[in-house]
C-alpha cells in the first residue's frame, strides 16, 4: 500500500512542478524504442501525477485480432496478462470506443473475456480514452488508455499523455513495420533471385535495345564479359550481344504472348555454334520505360537430334528401296539361270519358279492337248521327287535324276535335281528349293572331253616320240661338237707345226737372197738384183702369211696371253705412223691425225691394240689410191670406252661384201694386191684381238667414197 | 787370224747352217758347226768359242738340254749361248732363258741380223758386269 499513498501524496503537485514533470516524461518516451517500456512510464507517470489509481494500456496484437493489454498500474499483474478483448466483437464498448475514436466511460462489469470483465478493483467508471494515430496510419492501429477513477484531472492529462503516447506508439509501431516490409522485400528478392538463378536455360531482363539489367548466371555466360577474360572470349561474347540486340530489334515486341525465334550464338568457352530458341516477353510497369524478359532455350541438340531423326528416315527410305531393288534384282538373277528353278511350300506346291521351270511345268494359253499331258506328267514327277526331302526330317539336301518331258515336243530330258530345305531362323521348314541341270549338256560334254583326252593322249604319245628324237639329235650334235672342237684343236695344232716347218725352210731362202743382194758372192747384173728382189719380196709375203696363220691358230687354240697395262693412246698412234712412214711416202697420200683433248690412258693390251691399229692404217693405205686417211682417237665418257678410227677415201666396201672382210681369207677386192701384205687375214685377225679386248671393230663404206673402220674398246679391260 | 772371234754354229738344217757359216766368215768371224746335241757339247768343249749360236729343236740331245750342260761345265759356263729357234710360240724364250741362254732370235733370221745378235752378246761378254740379253724378233 505504500506505493498507492506515495502517488496519492504526488497528485498534489503543483502547476510548476507539472510542467517539469511533463517534460521529464517527453524526454523519456523520445529516448525509448520499446512500446511496452513507453506504455508503462506512461501509465506510471498518471499515477505518480494525477488521482488515477489504476491503468490499462492496451493495444492490438500483432495479427491485429484482439486487443491486449501491454502495460497497467495499480492492478494485479495476472489479470493484466489474461485481459483481451475480441476485436470482432463490434458490441463490446471498448471495441466501441476504439472504433468511434472518442474518450468514454465504461462500466467494468459485464465485459471481458471468460466473464470476468475489466481488470479493475472497485465499481468506479472507468475512462477509455483512444490513443491518437499518425495522419498515415490507417483507423486500426489504435490501441486504449483505460483510467480509474475517471475524474476531471485524469481526463485532462489522460488526453495529454494519450497523445503523446499515442504518436510514439505510432511513430514505433511505423518503424517496425517499415522494418518488417523491408526485410520482406529482400526476402522475396532473395527468392527470386534463386529462382531465377535455378532456371536451367539462360534468363535475363534488358531494355528494349538488348542492354542486360538482371541475368542469371548462364546469361552473364553468353552476353556479359569482363576485363579479365581472354580476347577471344570478349570477341565472342560481344558478337553475342550484337546478335541478341539484332533479334530482340526483329521481334514484334508487344505485350502478351511471348514471341519465339531462333537465335545462333557462339559459345564463349570453346567457339562452338549454339542454336537457341529465344522467348522475349515485354513487360511494362507504371512509370518505367518497357522491359523485356528473354529465356533463352538451348535447342542444340534437338536440332542433332531432328538431323538425326531425318538421316534415319532417310536411311529407312534407301534400305526399303533397296531391298526393293534385291527382290527385282534375285528374280532376274534366277530368270537369268540357264537352270529350271522351283520353290516349293511345305506342302509341296510350287509357290516361285523361273521362264526355264515354266516351260515344263505350266501350259500356255493355246497349247496343245498333248502339252497338257506332259506338264502333268512333269508336276507328278516333280512332286514325287520334292516329296524325298519333304518327309525326311533331317536330310537338309536331296540330290537325283529326273527325266521330264520337254512340253512342247515331248523329247524325254534327262535332268540332275538338286533339292534344299529352306530352314526359318526357327528351324522350321518353309519351303523347298529345288534346281533341275539339264543333263544333256554334261553328257555331250562328257563325249566331247573323251575325245579330247584321247586326241591329247595321241599327242602326247607323238611328243614323247619327238622328244625322243630331239634327245637322239642333241646328242649327235653334242658329239659332233666335241669332235669339231677336237678337229679344231687338231687343225690349230697342225698350223702351228706347220708355220714352224714353213719358216725354216724361209730362213734360208730369205737368208740367201739377202746375202747374194748384199753382193756376199760378187757383184750383180741390175737384172739379176731385180730378180732377186721380187724372190726376196715374195719371200717376206710368204713369211707374213704364215705369221698371220700362226697368229689366228695361236688365238684359236687359246694361247694368245693378254698382258694388260696402262698406256697413253697417242703415243701408240704416233708409233703405228711411224712404223708405216715408209708406204705412206711411198704412196703420197695424205694421212691426218685427229686425237680428241680428253683422251684418257686406255688399260689394255699394248701389242695388240697397236697390231689392230697397225693392220687397219695399212689396209687403209692399200686400198686408197689417192687422197687422204686420217687417223681419229675419241673417248666416249657416258659408256667409258675409246674408239680409234681409220677413215680413208678409197676404194670402200659394197654393203654385201662389207660382212665378209673379217672372214679368214678373204678380200673384197680380189685383184693382185700391193706389196705389203694381203692375205686377208689381217681383219680376221684383228677382229679376233678385238673381240679378246673385250672390244669390236665397226666399219661404214660407201663403194668408190671411202671406208671408216671404227676399234672400240672399253677403257678398262678386266683380268678375266 | 785367232783373234778373229770363233763362232760354233748349232743347227740340224744344214741349209741354214752353211748359209749362216758362209755369212760369218764374209763378216769376219771364225766358225764352227754342229749338226746336233752331241756334236755341239764335243765341239764346244774341244775349241771353247766366244759364242754359241743353238739351234733349239735338235734330235737327239735337244738345245735346252745341251745350253744347260754347257752352262754346267766350268769350261764352258762363261761362253755366251744365242738361242735360236723358228717356234714363235709364247714361252719358248721363257724355256730357253731357264736352260741358260744369254739371247733368243726366233727365225727367219737374216744373217745381217744374226750378226748384230752376236756382235751385241760379245760386247756384253766383254763387260760381264753390264751384260745385256737382245729380244729378236720377227
């Protein structure tokens, strides 16, 4: 009770005093953020100052559907706590007085929740006064001062605090929704934000010329770039925009149904093609210039797979086609066999056959009765063949004869049948193939090859008799060739010898002729030098030629040795010349000298070389009787072989003859010859000496123009 | 006349023989003759000649066989051997060098030549240390 006596004691305050404690009180509520806390210093305050004994502050709760109390004075805190009015209960004179707006006594019986009425003690009036709102804030959010006792002073600075209270109430209550609205907001924004950051396809808001306001992540993708991107990727996505911005100018932008349209863009990560649907719906919102919300729908692989889906068709339309084209192709297969071709069912009917089958199994329009007969005597035949396969389980190929009839002439025609069981992936029997060969052919054949074998056999007996003739006759020959080559070896034998008895008789005739011109017996008559001199001549001829016949049995018989050595080309020439300086002043032809600059040493044979060289100047000498022979050394590089060429403009070879002069013992020109030599064998021999240098001699003659004779040698001869 | 230089001529074929006997003595040389083998070895051992003219194919005692004895003997070793044969065959003046001959002309041999042949092999003889053997030739 002490607390009632000190607020009984303060309501005698004075005007002054009141004043101070008015201000005490404004100062409190501008400090305070707490509407409970307010409410409470509020109520304290009329009791501290004024005769009211006991307060109620009460106020709608947060879903505005009752009316609770948030502060009290003088009154047993439990009932403070229990006290609410139902806002709905438009009768109940606190409802009353909250809707009116005007301060009213009630009476506390009779009202309340649970029928326990005002929280009040005594039966005093007691004064509702409503709390005052802001000008913005809407009628409900008022809330009730209840006073007891209601006397003038509790009016009057009931009314004072209710506006006070009432517009910090208001101004708290203002902020705390203003709160509550904002975080609100960034709540629903936060969820869309998600919602659109979730969507799977890239979205994004711009204004109507493409320039991106809000994207979701795939969006900024495509359309938005960085500084710290590569250039390639800032190329990309600036050709993106580019492209958006040019399909959002082409879409009919209108408010409605959103418009659709492909769109090509370039994927900024790899540079590949991306093929999208784009959805633009513009939105327009008041006060705001219009928007435009595009979803962009990757369709790329639904365009592989519609590509796709059409190849396939495509390829369904070729293979239909094709199989199409196999079935026509199989029928002018089996029409093209020259070989009657049946299919049968399993029951043993002819479901396929080809022309050649249907001429012996069908009748055509027309025919005659007889053709009828036959072709039923060929069904039955043929039925009773398919039926040997038809009935065996497990024979899968039958093989037999058959003799039909030939329709139309009724010749009986022998055939081999060759019948398979066409089997399903099942097993199950589906038909019969059966192919008839014409056996006439096979046996005429047969015949033919018979006659073939026996004429073959025939020839075959004559070559083996012919070969053995050959035998016989190669080995005659091979004995005549031994014995030929032994005559040969005989033959060069018998020269040998007999050029050795040729020359000693030589001797002393060349011996004593030389002597008796030496005047070694006295001095001679000039006819008796004459003489002598034509002995001592032909002596010396006679001497040449069997040199020359020791020379050819020498080769022949392989005793001829080759001595190779290095050897400069020119100085073998210039010793040839020399050697035959005599004849040439002699004649008084011209003999000329051609040696090329880069002529290399030739490896060869020396003598003999110079005796080929030797014997080609002098018949070349021989047979020229005015003008000139020249003498030429060349070296052919590209085949590394020289030649040496003798080149005279005499009395030449007739083109018959000019093979014959390298023969032993021959002369084209058969007239007596001059002194030096002339047996004809000088050609022969040197052929031979060529031909043993691995060489040849070549010769070019015009009859009465001349003769070139060409030795070619290879420039290296190899030890054989 | 001894120091005319004695020559033993050594040849079957006694046309040639005489006929290059005949010359010798026209150019100056003394002569000696053999008809074969036997004859030639007495005769050389009998006169010792300056030089030895053989005939290579002789019957009996051939000329390689009768150059090796004489080139064998002490008192013969010394006279130098021109061989003188008509086979022109490749390895007859090999044959006739290893029996021991100093020179080899093959026939025909005209007797001017057969004397520049000896005349060459007694120069040569004269200076042994500068002995030089002729190739003949045909």
């Amino acid at each position: 009770m002490g607390k009632s006596v000190a607020l009984r004691a303060s309501s005698r305050t004075s005007g002054t005093e009141l004043t101070a404690a008015r201000l005490a009180l404004v100062e409190f509520l501008l400090g305070c953020d707490d509407s409970t806390e307010c409410a409470q210093r509020a109520l304290d305050w009329l009791g501290s100052h004024t005769g009211v004994r006991q307060s109620l502050c009460l106020a709608p709760d947060a879903d505005e559907m009752r009316l609770v109390a948030v502060a009290g004075c003088g009154l047993p805190s439990a009932r403070i706590s229990r006290f609410s009015v139902d806002l709905y209960q438009r009768d109940h004179p606190l409802v009353e007085a909250l809707t009116s707006g005007e301060p009213r006594e009630v009476s506390v019986n009779g009202y309340g929740g649970g029928g326990s009425g005002l929280p009040f003690a005594g039966r005093t009036a007691v004064l509702a006064i409503p709390l005052p709102s802001d000008r913005s804030e809407s009628e409900d959010r008022r809330g009730l001062l209840l006073l007891s006792p209601a006397s003038a002073e509790a009016s009057r600075e009931g009314h004072w605090v209710a506006s006070v209270l009432g517009s910090k109430l208001a101004r708290l209550g203002a902020e705390r929704r203003l709160t509550a609205a904002r975080d609100g907001r960034e709540r629903d924004w936060a969820v869309l934000d998600s919602i659109v950051q979730a969507v799977p396809d890239p979205v994004l808001l711009t204004d109507a010329e493409g320039r991106m306001i809000v994207a979701n992540a795939r969006a900024e993708a495509l359309l938005a770039s960085s500084e710290r991107e590569s250039e390639g990727r800032r190329r990309a996505i600036a050709l993106n925009n580019m492209l958006f911005s040019a399909a959002l100018a082409g879409q009919a932008l209108d408010r409605g149904e959103p418009a659709r349209r492909e769109l090509l863009l370039v994927d900024p990560a790899d540079g590949s093609d991306l093929l999208f649907e784009l959805l633009s719906t513009v939105i327009e919102t008041a006060g705001e210039e219009r928007r435009v919300v595009s979803v962009l729908r990757n369709v790329s692989d639904l365009r592989a797979a519609t590509d796709e889906l059409e190849q396939n068709y495509r390829k369904l339309h070729l293979a239909e086609a094709e199989i199409r084209a196999e079935r026509d192709r199989l029928q002018l297969v089996i029409d093209a066999v020259a070989d009657p071709i049946l299919a049968t069912d399993p029951s043993g009917a002819i479901v396929l056959m080809n022309d050649h089958a249907e001429r012996l199994f069908t009748m055509r329009p027309g025919s005659a009765g007889d053709v009828g007969v036959r072709v039923q005597s060929n069904d039955a035949h043929f039925t009773a063949f398919v039926s040997n396969l038809l009935f065996a389980d497990e024979t899968v190929r039958y093989h037999g004869s058959l003799n039909l009839l030939e329709a139309d002439t009724g010749d009986t025609l022998p055939f081999e049948a060759i019948a398979g069981k066409v089997l399903s992936a099942q097993g199950e029997l589906v038909g019969v193939v059966t192919i008839l060969h014409d056996q006439r052919e096979a046996l005429e054949r047969q015949h033919l090859y018979d006659q073939l074998k026996r004429a073959s056999e025939e020839l075959e007996e004559k070559v083996r008799q012919a070969t053995g003739e050959l035998t016989r006759q190669n080995e005659l020959l091979r004995r005549q060739a031994l014995q030929l080559e032994h005559a040969s070896a005989l033959k060069s034998q018998f020269l040998a010898n007999m050029s050795h008895e040729f020359r000693t008789p030589l001797n002393a005739i060349l011996g004593y002729t030389s002597m008796l011109l030496q005047g070694v017996f006295g001095p001679l008559t000039d006819e008796q030098k004459k003489s002598l001199g034509r002995v001592d001549t032909s002596g010396r001829h006679l001497l040449t030629l069997i040199n020359d016949i020791l020379d050819i049995s020498r080769i022949e018989a392989g005793k001829m040795p080759v001595h190779l050595a290095e050897f400069p080309v020119p100085e073998l020439i210039a010793e040839v010349m020399a050697e035959v300086d005599p004849i040439i002043s002699r004649t008084g032809l011209t003999v000329l000298k051609e040696l090329a600059l880069d002529l290399p040493p030739l490896n060869s044979d020396r003598a003999k070389v110079k005796q080929i060289v030797l014997n080609l100047l002098t018949n070349a000498l021989k047979f020229t009787p005015a003008g000139s022979v020249t003498v030429a050394a060349a070296w052919e590089a590209n085949r590394d072989r020289l030649l040496v060429a003798v080149a005279d403009t005499g009395i030449g070879i007739a083109p018959e003859d000019q093979a014959k002069i390298f023969d032993d013992f021959s002369q084209a020109d058969n007239s007596p010859t001059r002194a030096y030599g002339g047996a004809g064998l000088g050609l022969a021999i040197s052929r031979r000496l060529a031909s043993m240098l691995g060489g040849q001699i070549r010769v070019e003659s015009a009859l009465g123009k001349g003769s070139t004779f060409t030795l070619v040698l290879p420039r290296t001869l190899h030890e054989r | 006349m001894t120091d005319q230089p004695l020559v033993l001529l050594v040849d079957d074929f006694q046309d040639n023989r005489e006929m290059y006997a005949l010359f010798l003595h026209h150019a100056g040389f003394r002569v000696a003759e053999a008809g074969n083998g036997h004859e030639a070895l007495e005769q050389a051992f009998a006169l010792v000649p300056d030089v030895i003219v053989m005939d290579l194919s002789l019957p009996g005692l051939d000329g390689w066989e009768a150059t090796r004895r004489l080139k064998r003997d002490r008192r013969t070793r010394h006279i130098p051997v021109l061989a003188l044969t008509s086979h022109a065959l490749e390895g007859f003046s090999e044959g006739a060098r290893a029996a021991g001959c100093d020179g080899f002309v093959t026939k025909p041999c005209l007797p001017e030549q057969l004397v520049a042949e000896i005349h060459a092999l007694l120069d040569g003889a004269r200076k042994p240390e500068s002995r030089t053997s002729t190739q003949g030739g045909s």
